[in-house]
C-alpha cells in the first residue's frame, strides 16, 4: 500500500485537517500504515476508543511507542510529530517522548 500523501492523522473520531492527510482510525491501522508508507508528518491522537479482549486500550502513545521502537532499529519515522489529544496529562507525556527521541516538538 502506498499513498500519495505524506501525512497520517491518527484519530478515532476527528476529521483530518485537510485532503492532504491519510487517517488511521485504530492503533492496528495506525501501524499498518506506518509500515507500508514512508510518513513524513504524523498528528496523535491519544484516546482511540480502541480496547483489546483483555481490556487494555491501545493510544497514540502506544503508536508513539511503536515509532519509538523504529527509530531505534534505524527504520523510517516522520520527522514531524504532532500530537492533537485533548487529553492533558497523555499530552505531556506524550510530548515528553517525542522531545527525548526527536529533536523537536511540534504541539
């Protein structure tokens, strides 16, 4: 799968900003999607209403997480990473993973 858009919108519920964005509704389409497509911009939403069997919800933190782990394996990651939640304490933490691994934040 490849996609003429260089951006991902990760949210369950929100509209992407503009026709420029590819959106991911759940986490697993979130990781699919990263994987098959070089994103140059990604925007997190943090709760994605998406709940495995065992209850555990899967966030854009796990998906950060999941960039994390590529970045680490020298694999693609976006260079830009916004994080969109309306979710203030899963902002900071969020915003505090991507300044530890990024060199920037975009907020």
């Amino acid at each position: 799968m490849n996609t003429k858009y260089s951006k991902l919108y990760v949210d369950d519920i929100r509209n992407i900003p503009d026709d420029e964005w590819d959106v991911a509704r759940t986490y697993d389409q979130a990781i699919y999607m990263l994987g098959m497509n070089n994103y140059d911009v990604v925007s997190l939403d943090h709760d994605l209403g998406d709940f495995r069997k065992d209850g555990r919800e899967m966030t854009g933190y796990d998906v950060l997480m999941y960039l994390v782990e590529r970045k680490e394996n020298n694999l693609h990651v976006p260079a830009t990473i916004y994080v969109h939640t309306a979710n203030p304490p899963a902002r900071i933490k969020m915003i505090s993973t991507i300044q530890r691994y990024w060199k920037s934040i975009n907020d």
